[in-house]
C-alpha cells in the first residue's frame, strides 16, 4: 500500500470529519459504486422476494438482511481501490471476490453478526488479511481511543434506512391513482401480491443509496482510527521533506559543479553595511526572543467579553472549566459547582421517582387492597360503528336483509360486524378501548380464544367489511347472505351447547 498515491488528503480528523469524507467518497463514486451493488445483489433479492411473496413469509428476506456483511465486502473492496486511483469494474470485482470476500466472513456471520462495529472492523479481515489471534489483537487495537463512534453510524444509517423507506412507500402511496391504496389500514390488513411487491421494491432501492453510503462512511473511520494510532500523516510528511531535501541536494551539487567550471567575476564593489537598528529589530522580533505560542481554551464571544477579570461570570466560568482541584487547594476554596449541580439533579430524580411510585399506589390501591376489579364495559364505539346492544334490531336476518333489498350491502355488512362483535363481548369480555379499530378486536379475540369458529368467522366479516368501507370495493349481496347464514348457524351452535 503505497500512501503517496491517495486521492484523499490524510489527516487526524473528529470522527464526524470522517463521516463526512465517507459521505464524499460517496458522492464521488456513486455510480460505480451502484453498479457494483446491483451486479451482486439484484439477482439474490429478486429471487428471495419472489420466494417471500409465493410463500407468504418474511423469512427469505430476513435472510436478505442477515446476510448484508456478504453483500457489504465488494462495496468496500471497490473504495479500497478506488482510494488509490484503482477503479475496478464489477465484473472484476465479482472474478475477485473468493480472494477478497471470505476472510472472516463466517464469523460476521454468525456471532459478530449484530456487532455495531460492524463496518469498522471488516477492513481488519478484507483489507488486512487478519486471522485468529491476529485479529483479535487487531480488533482491540481499532477499538482503543481515540473513540471512533462507529456503533452511532451504525444506528444513524439504521434511522436513515427507516427514514427513507417509509418516505418511499408513503409517495407511492399518495401517487398511485387507485383509492384503496390511500388508508394504511387496507396496506396493513390486506396485503396483496401487489402491495408486497412494492414493499420490497422500496426497501431494495433504500438499500441501493444507504448500503453504499454506510460502507463508505465505515471505510473513512477505518482510515482515520489507524492514521491517528499508525501516524500515516506524518509518514507522508516526512516522506515529502526527503523528496524536497534530496532534490534540494541534487540542485545543491548541480551549482557547485557549475561554480567551479564557470570562470570567477571581477570582485563586485561591497554592499553598503546594514542599518543596525533593523538588524536589532528583526533579531528581537525573531522566534529566539518572541516564540510564538499556540493556545486552544474556552473564551467568551467578545459580546459578552469583560475586562473585569474579578466578575461573577467569569469566575463561574474558571470554576466550571479551567481550574483543576489544586488550584482550589491553593485558594482555600471548596465550591465545586458540578458536583453540587450533580447532587442536585440526582436528588430531582430521585424525588421524582418516588412520586410516580405513591401516584402509581394511589391509582392502584383497590387491587392491592384485594377488591375486585371495575367489570369491563363494551366501547359504546368501535371503528365508527355503535356498539350499544339496545341500538341492534331484535331479528338480525330481518335487519339484513332490508338493507340488501335497498340495494345497501354496506349497510347490511355494518349490521353483522355490529351485531357479532357485541354478541362475542357479551359471551367473552375482553378489554377494549374506545379507539379500537376492527383490526384491534380481532387481535383480541385472537389472543383470547385463538381459532375458534366465530373469531374466524370474525376475521371473515371484517376482511368484507373493509373491502367495501375503506377500499371502496364491491361486495356482492349474496356473499352478505352468506356470512349472516354463517352467523346464524355459530349462533345455533353456540345455544345449543
């Protein structure tokens, strides 16, 4: 690895200055880098989301997930070159990776799989050839200060990836001319092939822009940690000075030669002597008597800048930053103010904590005192829809099929969700809340009586209901018959038994 052949100009940088010079490696190769992401990746994650859709699981593209170290190795084997003015294209990449891309790959696999140094660490296996104790030693190394921070790059490109997803779905969602595609409900209780598929679809090109990103950002701390433990900038200053010093000594004997060849001029008359009193000004003025110092401290916006040296705010500002326990010592003193602003706090907290344990008592001292519990009410509303048992008509058939003959299948549905949902609270009283949704206490009764007939019967009705309210789908009357007979012969069961 040859440092003077760097496109970047190596310096011990904050680890934020890092990330932003990932963020401009980024910028600078981003097509190439995208080319190189869509060559390994696009095939796999076609192939898993096709799987996931076709099976009705998560599963294939949680594999997807698990396996972004894999995915992440020719991203940064393309910055490691491309660093250096080597741009390797992705068909070479992909010929390379068995001697890239293994390294350590099991491992970040499997037990360091959640590692949040993830990004950081990988250029120990890839870019350095580490293995066994090797890269533990290693490891640790990376990991000493100065702090590095890259467990909170990890989780900004996390919050990012979220970010942008949900922007992603949420503008096709508004740009999509189909109505049941406006409520997020229908997106979440129905989920269609189509609905999937744009999922998938958004979460790929999220990735497509913040796995790159990540990998370049992770690579610019990589190489900040080790120029600030190995000095790789004062490497490449020192290498300067020698290039300037040996053709400095190059020149240097080049004019002597030219001096002892070329014949010697008539003696030139002698330079009038130097002013004395700037001869002494200069030397005075020179670092021998007027060293320049460098100083970094905490100082005040001139503002608010005082010449009293002896005010208030200034002392409060020597106690908080600039004085050091002996100096206190010296001055007899024994006012530490963040000690005391520490104590302070602590004591807050503490006292609020004790408060909301006595208000949590108070709230609760029927149970504690072994009372019995207030009985559960059905919400008076669920989903827009009244739940009062004394609002439904006395024959649910009669009811039913009056709205079907006013051509008001919506209506007749709304009856059947009202009337099965009141009939299961009465039988089964689980807690509601008044913002329930439909979605909400089919959950419930999932939780409370699993399979049973009527919770799917349930699950039925409400996946009519909603075609029709919120997707503004059509329901045909006779599949409105069919789920009153259904209700009719749960409820016959139900008698009987």
């Amino acid at each position: 690895m040859d440092l003077n052949n760097l496109r970047a100009r190596l310096a011990p940088r904050s680890p934020w200055q890092a990330m932003d010079l990932g963020t401009r490696f980024y910028r600078r190769w981003w097509r190439q880098v995208t080319l190189v992401w869509l060559l390994f990746t696009a095939l796999p994650y076609t192939l898993l989301s096709a799987l996931s859709i076709g099976l009705d699981s998560l599963w294939p593209i949680v594999l997807f997930w698990w396996l972004k170290p894999l995915w992440e190795r020719p991203l940064l084997a393309f910055f490691s070159h491309a660093l250096f003015g080597d741009y390797p294209g992705a068909w070479t990449l992909l010929k390379r990776f068995p001697a890239y891309g293994l390294n350590g790959l099991a491992g970040q696999l499997t037990w360091r799989r959640l590692s949040p140094f993830r990004g950081l660490l990988t250029g120990i296996w890839q870019l350095e050839g580490c293995r066994g104790a090797q890269a533990s030693s290693r490891i640790q190394v990376l990991l000493s200060p100065p702090g590095q921070r890259a467990g909170t790059l990890m989780a900004l490109m996390v919050a990012l990836e979220q970010v942008l997803l949900t922007g992603l779905m949420v503008l096709v969602l508004t740009l999509v001319p189909w109505d049941f595609n406006m409520e997020f409900s229908v997106w979440f209780s129905e989920q269609s092939y189509l609905h999937l598929s744009l999922a998938a679809l958004a979460w790929y090109l999220t990735l497509t822009i913040n796995e790159p990103l990540y990998v370049a950002a992770a690579f610019s701390l990589y190489l900040n940690q080790r120029t600030w433990l190995e000095g790789w900038d004062l490497q490449l200053g020192l290498d300067r000075i020698g290039r300037r010093r040996r053709v400095l000594g190059v020149t240097t004997l080049a004019l002597l030669l030219m001096l002892t060849v070329m014949p010697h001029p008539a003696p030139a008359a002698q330079p009038e002597p130097e002013d004395p009193k700037q001869a002494a000004i200069e030397l005075l003025a020179g670092e021998r008597f007027m060293p320049v110092e460098i100083r970094e401290e905490r100082q005040l916006r001139p503002s608010l800048r005082s010449d009293d040296k002896d005010s208030w705010w200034n002392r409060l500002l020597d106690q908080l930053f600039n004085s050091d326990h002996a100096d206190r010592d010296r001055a007899g003193g024994d006012w530490q103010l963040p000690d005391r602003l520490v104590t302070v706090l602590a004591s807050l907290v503490l006292v609020a904590l004790i408060v909301f344990l006595l208000l949590a008592l108070f709230r609760n001292r029927g149970a504690l005192k072994g009372g019995r519990s207030k009985p559960m009410e059905m919400p008076v509303s669920v989903a827009g829809l009244d739940t009062r048992a004394e609002s439904l008509p006395d024959d649910l058939g009669s009811g039913v099929e009056q709205a079907l003959a006013g051509d008001d299948v919506r209506a007749a549905l709304a009856l059947l969700l009202r009337h099965a949902l009141v009939a299961l609270f009465q039988s089964h009283p689980t807690r509601l809340t008044p913002g329930a949704t439909e979605r909400d206490c089919l959950n419930a009764y999932r939780r409370l009586l699993g399979d049973d007939a009527r919770v799917t019967y349930l699950g039925d009705l409400i996946r009519q209901w909603t075609r029709i309210a919120w997707a503004h789908q059509p329901v045909t009357p006779e599949q409105a018959r069919q789920l009153l007979r259904r209700w009719q012969q749960l409820s016959s069961a139900e008698a009987a038994s």
